[in-house]
C-alpha cells in the first residue's frame, strides 16, 4: 500500500518567542566569533570539541602558543568564561535508580531541567516551558516563555559531563524540539561530530510535526527518533496534546516507519500510561493495529503523578500485564519507570517549585512552514 501523503502543516504552532539577547549562545555565532579571531578550520574544530567534551581548552601534549593564533589564545579566556555562564547548576537531585535531576540556570536567568539517567544516558531541554500544553505534563502547564539556544543546549551537556561520563543524549526534556528545529539541530549536529556521541544515541523526541520528517533525512548527523502517541485515537490524542499538530495516529506511524527504515533506527513511540484513560482494551487493540509488524519500540512510561491534577498512575502490576499482553501480540514493549520518582522529578517540577508561575504566555496563531 502507497504511504499515505502528510497534511500540508500543523493546525496551530507557536509564533517564535523572543530569543535572548546574547547571540553568542549560538553555536554558529560562537564559530563566526572564532573565525573572526583568526581561527582556521581545525582550531575551530578543537576549540569546539574540548568544550563539547568538557574538556579543558589547554589538553594535549603540544602548547597553546605554538599553534594558536595570537588573537584567538588572548581571547580565549573569556571565551570559555562565556561558555561556562550558558548554564550553571543551581540544584541536583540525586535519586535512588541512580538518575540524578538537574536545574540548570541559563545566562537570562531562566531555569531549565537536565536529567542524568542510569548507563551514562541525559535528557535536556530545547525550550524553556512548552506552548504543545500537553494536559498530563507539568511543563505544558507555564506556557512558553522562550526557545533554548544550541549552545545552551549543548552547555547542558557539558555541565553534565563535568559530573560523570554521557554517551546518550535525548531531546525529551522541557520543550518540543520542533518548535525549535534550527537551535536542536545545530546542537545535535556538533554533538553528533566533535561531541563524541554516536548518531543513534542522539535522540529526537516529538509529538509529531511534519517540519521534522521533513528535515531529518537530509542532515549530516541523523538521530533517532522519539514519537510521543499516548493514544490511538486521533479525538483523544486533540484532548491531551491540545496544540500538536493535528496528524491522526496513523500519519505519525506512517511518517515515522519510513524515516525508521532510511535511518535504520528503530522509532521509539512513547505512551505516558495513564489510569482509565489510554489503558483500555480498545487502546490496546488500536497499537497493535499500529504497531505490529512496524520497525519500532513502545516505550510504556506510568504517568507521574502532578500536584493539582486528577489524573492518576497505574498500579505497576497493571502496567506489567499491559507490556506482557502487547508483547505476546507482536508489539515490542518496554516499560519505562520515569526516572526520579522518589524526588518528585516529573518533568517540569523542579522548574515549577523554584519559580512561580509569571501568567505569561507566548500567543499561538497559524503559521506556514
């Protein structure tokens, strides 16, 4: 059967919010920066690789001033105390699974979470705050405030690095990664390269825009991909994602089964599991109409319980038996546990009990491409 064409575009998407004012955040201005200084290809490179590696600008066995030029070795200092201000630990939260949450401090002043996961994985955050207002996540509860910049995401991860080793990287923090393609895309590119992570370790996570089935394919670095589902049917999928862009669960498994099979990455579809909601058998039966047969995984993740909402958390024995029965019907299943819970970390929390909430919201309108 044919793959099925996309909508044209999403119904509703954010209009840009106000970027900081420091375009140094920027990975790209921080190249045309180096470059004004003199830099050449391959001191630009290695500037740009030890930081990324959250390693000291002054490594190897051959000294600075042999090789630098003059302008760029007077400058570099301040170079790398700009770099170390794009984020600042302000709290960690260490938890028993080993994971440990993070909130990080961006040079404005604003706070985003970082989350160091058990077997040297990460999970940062591309926006401050999210305008998709999913109903179930804390993050969508603020609204956006503003994007993250590339090089504010990849201080997250050399923040990270600076407390122990990161050989994966998710874009599944604060934030919809498509609402801010350029800025992930530039970060996932040098962390793809000179940041030292594997292609397949990078990962995408979104609730399902055409811009990024678009844009995917033709990168140097090509991530996996992460499709939040939640559901199967396209009337509750509106409900919960209230601003996603308005593809039926079909497309997005259509969309992302051929950039699975181009890729050769597995999707990864995620399921936020939520107690009489999207835990019925007649969801159960719509994933494996989906998914059986397709070149993914079902990540299955017991919501995370939020002050002031009512949905509620399936028992772990009721999960389990969902993950079996998905299982034993052809849908590969894993049954994530968010890491965090005995700290309260849902995504979203920390931010929330360290700021109040401003009422500001960025407007939403219909926009092309």
């Amino acid at each position: 059967m044919a793959a099925r064409a996309l909508p044209e575009g999403p119904a509703v998407i954010p209009v840009c919010p106000p970027r900081p004012d420091n375009e140094s955040m920027r990975i790209e201005t921080l190249r045309e920066r180096l470059r004004a200084l003199g830099a050449g290809p391959r001191h630009e490179n290695r500037v740009l690789r030890l930081w990324s590696q959250a390693l000291p600008q002054d490594k190897g066995p051959r000294r600075l001033q042999d090789f630098m030029p003059r302008a760029l070795l007077a400058e570099l200092p301040r170079i790398e105390a700009d770099l170390a201000a794009l984020a600042r630990l302000q709290s960690a939260h260490p938890a028993q699974d080993g994971s440990e949450r993070m909130l990080v401090e961006l040079t404005d002043g604003q706070a985003v979470e970082s989350v160091l996961l058990p077997r040297e994985g990460l999970c940062i955050s591309s926006q401050v705050g999210c305008a998709v207002g999913c109903v179930f996540c804390m993050t969508g509860r603020e609204g956006l405030v503003r994007h993250v910049t590339s090089g504010e995401m990849v201080a997250q991860v050399v923040l990270a690095r600076q407390r122990r080793p990161v050989r994966k990287v998710v874009f599944m923090g604060m934030g919809e990664p498509a609402h801010n393609l350029e800025q992930v895309l530039e970060a996932i590119d040098l962390l793809g390269t000179w940041g030292n992570i594997g292609h397949k370790s990078l990962v995408l996570s979104t609730v399902g825009d055409p811009r990024v089935f678009e844009a995917l394919p033709q990168q140097r670095v090509r991530p996996a991909l992460a499709l939040s589902l939640h559901t199967t049917r396209a009337d509750l999928r509106a409900e919960l994602l209230p601003r996603a862009p308005r593809l039926t669960p079909e497309d997005i498994v259509d969309a992302g089964e051929r950039y699975a099979r181009e890729s050769g990455y597995p999707i990864q579809y995620q399921w936020t599991l939520i107690e009489g909601v999207n835990d019925s058998q007649a969801e159960l039966d719509g994933i494996v109409r989906l998914l059986k047969g397709k070149f993914g995984v079902l990540n299955m993740i017991p919501f995370n319980e939020v002050g002031g909402l009512t949905f509620r958390r399936p028992s772990w024995e009721r999960a389990a038996e969902i993950a079996r029965h998905l299982h034993r019907r052809g849908v590969l299943t894993k049954l994530r546990q968010s890491a965090g819970q005995d700290v309260e970390g849902g995504c979203g929390q920390l931010r929330a009990r360290a700021t109040k909430p401003s009422g500001r919201v960025i407007p939403l309108q219909a926009v092309a491409g």
